[in-house]
C-alpha cells in the first residue's frame, strides 16, 4: 500500500501524455520492483515526497532552508511580502520546514499583484505636504524602469521606482505610482506600490499590473516629498517574425521527451548526415555512471542495525551478494563470517550463557574486514553507534535499486557504465574564427524541456542551412557548441527511477547518510559545484550537505560535468556567449548571481556596457519567444539572478563571465503564462504533458517557443563576431555655455563603456568608467556646477574603439572625444 501511496505523489510532478517513450510497460512485463528474492531490505523505499508551494519571508530565511538541505530550487518568485516557491518535501520535512517559519501555503494564497487601484494618492499627499517641511535635495525619487506589455490580449505595466531613502525603516518610506493614459492626459489611477528588500537591503520599490490602456508617462511620489516621472517604453518588440515564419522554414522536429541514449544517438546521426557542418565533441571527463552500489539495510533502523554495501558496482556483482546473520547453536563463540561464492554469512558470537553477543558496529567492522572483498563498506544504521544487538536474519539480497522502475518509466534499459557527454558543434568554420555559443541544458536531471529545446535547435539549424537565408548566415558565422544533457546519469534517474531527481547519481555522503533509503538524496548539484562565488568562498545558496538539493559537492569543480564545460571554455577560446538552460520559472538570468548574505555583497557587477549588451539581448531573444504563442517572460524576472531571485553559490555564469569573459546567460524556461480565462499567471512544471494545453502549460511548446529564443541568440553572436563598427557616444546636453549649474550624462548608439577624465588629461582604460546610477538603472548623472572639459572615448562590446582612438599610447593622435561645458555666472 505504501508503494501505491509514493507513486501518487510522485506524479503530482510529472503527468505525462502523448509521447512514444513513455508509454506504459508491455503487459506481461515483470511489474517494477518484484524479484525472485524471498527477502529484500524492508528500508529499500526512500520516503514519500510531495510537492508544496510555500511562502518564505525573505533571502535570509531562504539561504536557512536551503542550507538545512531542502529542495526549492525552481518555480521560486519573488513577492512583497518575501518569496514564494514550490518544495518537493516528506511530511517530516514539511514540519521541519514549518518549525524554521516557512509557510506552507493553499493554492489560493499564492500572491498575484493586485490589478485594483486603491485610491491611496490623497493619504499620501497629505503626507507629502507634512514632509515637505524637511525636504532636501538628496531625497530623490528615480524611475528604474517603466514598461508595457501585452500578452494574449491583456495590457500590463511594470514599473521600478527608487527611492534614496529606501532603506529607512521609522517611518518606512511609501511611494504612490500613478499613470497617465496616453499622451496629454493627466496622471490618475494611484496605487501604493510594493517595497523589495533582500537580506535586510533595500532594493526598489515595484508594480506589475494590468492596464487596459498604455500610458505614455508615469509619476512617482514618495511619502517624503520625492517625485519623479517617467516615460513608458516597450518591453519586448510585437510583430517581428520568428525564423519559423520564413517561407520554407521546418520546424517542429521534436516529437516527445528525450532520455540521455535518444538524446546522444539522435546528435551523433545528425553528425553522420551533415558531416560538412556539424561533428561531435566527446568531452573528456566521464561520468560517474548510472550505477550504484549494491545495499541493505538488515535489523531495522534502531541500534542493532547494520548497513552493508558491494565493493563491486550493482550491475558488476553487487546486486548478487547476499548477506545472512546466524545464530549458531552453542555457547562462548567468537563472531566470524562464511563466504560462499556470493553468499556472505554472518555467524553471530555467543557469550557464556549462549546468547548473541554481537552489536551492530562490530558486526559491521568484521564484514568490512571479512568478506572476502565483497563488502567494503558497512556501519551502523545514520548516527547510531551500534550498541544493539544484532539478531539472525534470513538471507537478504543487496541491491542497487537501479532495477526498480517508476510507473511510466520509457521501455528499456539504461547502460551502466561512466558515461561520456556529448556536445554537437555546428557550423561551417569549425576552427576559431568564428564566435564560439555554448549552449548547455539539463544540468538538473528533471528539467526536461531544456533537453528537447537544444536538440530542436540543432534540428533547425541543420535542416533549414541550404534553404533559409537566416540559417545559413547563422551557420556560416558562428561555432555552436550544443549539449543536450549535461547530466545523463542523473536524467536517466529521473526518466527510470525517481522522476523529481535534480543532482548527479555521485554519492558523496559519509556513514550517516549513506543508507539506501537515501539514495534519493544524494548526488551534487552541477549548478553549485563552480570555483566563482562559491559557497566556500563564503556566499550564499551552495549547500555543504551532501542530502541538500543544492550540495556543491566536496570541492570546487569535483564534478567531471562541471571539469567538461571548463574544459570547453578553456579548450576553444572563442566561445563568447554561453546559455545555461534550466526549466521551469520564466526567468532570463545573468550577472550577480551570487552574494554574501551578511551585508549583501555580490559578486562584481558587470559594467554597464555589459548591462545594456545583456539586456538588449535579452529583449531581442524573448522577443523571439513571445512571437511563438504570446509568451512573456515579464521584466521583473529578467537582470542579475540575485537581483531578482536568489543567490546561488558557486554557478556556471558566474564562473565563465568572471574568469573568461563570456557572456553567460542563465534561463528558466516554461512557467508563468498568462492564463485569460483566470486572469491569472499560470506556473509550469519539470515534466509538463507533452501535447498538453498548447496555449498553457505544455512540454511542445514551450520546446518550439524557447528553441525561437536560442536561435536569435546565435543571431546576437553573429552579428557580433561581425561587428567592426566604431561605437558613437555624446554628452548630454552637449558642450556649451551655461547660465547655471547643468545636469550632464553620456550616451551612445550601442552598448559601451566610456573612459573619461575632468582634468584635461588623455583618457586611458585606466581612466573613470561611466556607470550606471544604481544596478537596474541608466547611466549616471554628472551634476555640472562649474567651467568643466569631458575627455572621452567608448569601446563596444566586441571592443571597437571610437573614433579608432587608441588609448594606449602616449604619443598618439589626441583624437578621443571631447566637450566643454561652460557655466557662465
Ligand atoms: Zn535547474
């Protein structure tokens, strides 16, 4: 009964439809589980888990969680109140989680931003005019971002205001929002907006609501007297044409979810068909392999039990080891062991008075010592220290669980064995010269939508090279580098074994969490096993628990999935742009993705150049995205992942932008579409049904959305390994003579980063970088109040210099820019 129980609440995750490869095992088929052993560990099923949405009451309380080595890693949003996500947990751990002040919650609770105005302007005014009195100039108001959107037919606007007194908290600061409604019109409709703080740190204040019309302007007021306004822009580009809409183009080429063999197989055919463009990378570090130990755990959980596992691999003769407590007839006998073929018997020692003497730790040392090699590891049962008494048992067979499939696991079996990760390189100059992308997905063994996303790009790209203008010039202008599943042992685990299995199969855990029944949590997370901003180096969301979803693993870089893609970058250097691809959340990550909680120190911020290049990327790939079926991944959800989400300690963006200059996106495909009919944003799953509801939650597509993205990104590449155009940028208001003090910032036609000296020196790369005002925002402001001259040149971010002024040396032509602002009083 319980094993029907578990297998219900393992799909509440995944309910899976429509796919070949998962169709139920044939009749007749030995149900999952059975064998012709009479007597097997009673431990062998790991616990029951369930999913729960829960509420958090900020970063703080969320590292706590995480730390104690709980899984909540995806479909985690930021609220006002704190963050809320989704917990896959036992019923012991969904009261550990309550008793550290986690909420759990009922559907209905899940936070949605309030689309109701709520009139609170006239309050605040009041509030404002008795602030008024001590207003300085330092309280300022600035609007970070003011943005419209529409999806499925409903207008939403987003808007991020800052306030500099944030952070104050007697009396907290509010802020008013109102908008107007087109041009001309007045500004109405005021709501309170929301206050985000993250580890006791004032980020912003923020809206997300839905409007029926778009505003031209917004106008913030805070409750001290600040005001600021705003001019509405566009989030995402409606109406440009996806690839798929080219005349001729084939797409849809994916017809269900891939396991790691079909993944592999299908690469290493297009390799074999399109010899000319495409080749396979095999990447030098194995796996640790879909294999395990053989175990039991015999004489229950107490101080008599024993836990024993195979020297030998399960698929290698572990899983033929049996092991027998005897009691022998007699009196004053000594323990010893009997080993026939793979047949271990434990002869119990009996005292004076014949009876068993042998306690679990001793009984445990003289298998390790004993068995003829069979065994090498064996203890007491997690932190006992043996003192029981361990009593006869029949003959119990190890295993390593490995046979013992899910209901809907794909027919057939999975190799044993280390495995070797395949990356599939397409295009036409596969030698350097053309910017490297590597596109990396499934390092989470359950995320199964990133998996089909990649190969459905290689299927474009491939197909569409001789007949689409658009691929080809992608093919004959970059170096794709494309892996499916950077995880297959863990991913075969998921689609054979445990369907919510997140890790890799690589048990790094002591004795006291070295039982079977821990078998499901074991295993390091690949996205937190990186050298930048790592949870030894003291940042926050890596785990040092080897049963914590997010576990870093031993040591930085243990991991050979994460050796292989260091081995990439290292290996060919021109790979500039890297896309690491997670499901499900709706999120488009980059840098900081981590930060030391006490204090909130992240790892460094990219520069503003790099700001602006990630963010006009990010609009141009979910433009791609939204042109499939009106999908928005909505701005609130798109910068530097511990700006919007969480830390995570120790992930691959932080390591390939900081140590080798990459552009390193991270994306959560799949989740939070907007749902007309509830007038609510839907969340998606790991394994969401394949066919499913094509306009909501659906494996297909969100493939083919997704796949749109990752082509424009390749688009992105190539126009910037082409990119030889010399940058332009300008001080605003330009050079001049002015009767006051002046308010100057720069701009430019790109993204650049722009060196500029006061002093009327040459600028250099050592000279001030102009920076923006505060991360999520523009450009700084120069305050002008005195006679200055601005010297400047900018660089792009494929490194162009303006005005092709060479900054480096001394005797060169002084052709750099130069302004001055003359104030006349
Ligand atoms: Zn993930």
């Amino acid at each position: 009964m319980r094993r029907t129980r578990q297998r219900i609440a393992l799909l509440v995750l995944p309910v899976l439809v429509g796919s070949v490869l998962l169709a139920t095992a044939p009749a007749g088929a030995e149900p999952a589980g059975s064998s012709a052993e009479a007597v097997r560990s009673h431990l062998e099923n790991p616990d029951q888990v369930s999913l729960v949405r829960i509420h958090l009451s900020g970063a703080d309380l969320l590292d706590r969680v995480v730390a104690a080595g709980f899984d909540l890693e995806h479909g985690l949003k930021r609220v006002p109140t704190g963050i809320e996500g989704e917990a896959v947990v036992t019923a012991e751990q969904r009261a550990e989680l309550a008793a550290m002040g986690v909420e759990i919650l009922a559907d209905h609770e899940s936070f949605t931003w309030s689309d109701e105005a709520d009139g609170g302007l006239q309050s605040v005014g009041a509030a404002a005019a008795r602030a008024a009195q001590t207003f300085s100039h330092e309280a300022t108001v600035r609007v970070a971002r003011a943005d419209w959107f529409t999806t499925k037919g409903q207008g939403f606007l987003y808007v991020e205001a800052r306030t500099t007194q944030g952070q104050q908290t007697s009396p907290v600061v509010t802020m008013q929002l109102e908008n107007d409604s087109g041009p001309g019109s007045d500004f109405a409709f005021a709501r309170t907006m929301s206050r985000f703080v993250d580890s006791g740190q004032y980020m912003f204040h923020r809206n997300l609501f839905k409007l029926d019309t778009r505003p031209s302007q917004i106008r913030v007021t805070s409750s001290t007297g600040g005001v600021a306004t705003g001019h509405v822009s566009n989030w995402l580009e409606d109406g440009v044409p996806p690839l798929t809409a080219n005349p001729g183009y084939k797409s849809d080429f994916v017809d269900g979810y891939q396991h790691p063999q079909q993944l592999h197989d299908r690469i290493e055919e297009i390799a074999r068909e399109y010899p000319k463009i495409a080749e396979i990378v095999y990447l030098p570090y194995q796996t640790n392999g879909y294999q395990r130990k053989a175990q039991a755990t015999i004489g229950g959980t107490g101080q008599a039990a024993v836990v024993v596992s195979s020297a030998a691999w399960g698929h290698e003769g572990g899983n033929e080891i049996t092991v027998e407590f005897v009691d022998r007839p007699g009196a004053d006998l000594p323990l010893a062991v009997e080993v026939d073929g793979k047949a271990v018997r434990v002869l119990l020692a009996k005292n004076a008075a014949g009876g068993l003497a042998s306690t679990a730790a001793q009984v445990a040392q003289t298998l390790k010592t004993q068995s003829g090699g069979l065994i090498d590891r064996a203890h007491p049962y997690r932190t006992n220290a043996g003192t029981g008494i361990v009593q006869p048992s029949a003959p119990v067979a190890l295993t390593d669980f490995l046979d013992q499939k899910r209901a809907g696991a794909p027919d057939g079996e999975v190799p044993r064995g280390p495995n070797t990760i395949r990356a599939l390189r397409i295009g036409k100059h596969r030698d350097g010269r053309n910017p490297g992308v590597l596109i990396q997905a499934q390092d989470h063994a359950r995320e199964w939508v990133p998996a089909t996303t990649t190969l459905e790009t290689a299927e474009r790209l491939v197909h569409n090279y001789q007949t689409d203008r658009e691929t080809k010039k992608i093919v004959d202008n970059t170096d794709i580098f494309l892996i499916p599943t950077n995880n297959p042992d863990g991913a075969n685990y998921s689609f054979y074994n445990n369907a919510s299995q997140r890790r890799n199969l690589t048990n790094h855990c002591p004795d006291d969490n070295a039982d079977p029944a821990r078998r499901n949590s074991w295993g390091v997370d690949l996205n937190r096993n990186y050298r930048v901003g790592s949870a030894q180096d003291g940042y926050a969301g890596g785990s040092f628990s080897c049963v914590s979803d997010t576990y870093q693993g031993p040591e930085k870089l243990s991991e050979p999935e994460a050796k292989n893609i260091v081995w990439l970058a290292e290996t060919y250097s021109n790979i500039k742009f890297f896309m690491s691809v997670h499901s499900n959340g709706g999120q488009l990550f980059w840098q900081p993705g981590a930060y030391i909680a006490n204090g909130r120190v992240t790892t460094p911020r990219p520069p503003l150049r790099d700001e602006l290049f990630y963010w006009q990327s990010a609009s141009r790939i979910l433009s791609q995205v939204k042109a499939h079926r009106e999908t928005v991944v909505t701005p609130e959800n798109v910068g530097g992942s511990s700006d919007v989400l969480y830390s995570s300690a120790g992930n691959v963006r932080e390591d390939l932008y900081h140590t080798y200059g990459i552009y390193a996106f991270g994306w959560e495909v799949g989740g939070s579409v907007y749902n007309p009919a509830t007038g609510n944003w839907q969340g998606g799953s790991f394994q969401p049904p394949w066919v499913g509801n094509p306009e909501l939650v659906s494996g297909h597509a969100e493939t083919m959305e997704y796949a749109n993205g990752i082509m424009e990104m390749f688009r992105i590449a190539a126009e910037w390994g082409k990119d030889h155009k010399k940058p332009t940028s300008k001080l605003v208001p330009g050079g001049g003579t002015y009767s006051g003090p002046v308010d100057v910032r720069f701009e430019a036609d790109e993204p650049v980063s722009i060196y500029y000296t006061t002093d009327g020196s040459r600028p250099t790369l050592d000279s001030p970088r102009y920076k923006a005002t505060e991360f999520r925002e523009p450009g700084e402001v120069f305050h002008v109040t005195e006679t200055t001259t601005f010297h400047w040149f900018s660089v792009d971010t494929a490194g162009n210099i303006e005005q092709n002024y060479d900054p480096s040396k001394s005797e060169a032509r002084n052709n750099f820019r130069k302004a001055t602002i003359t104030i006349s009083n």
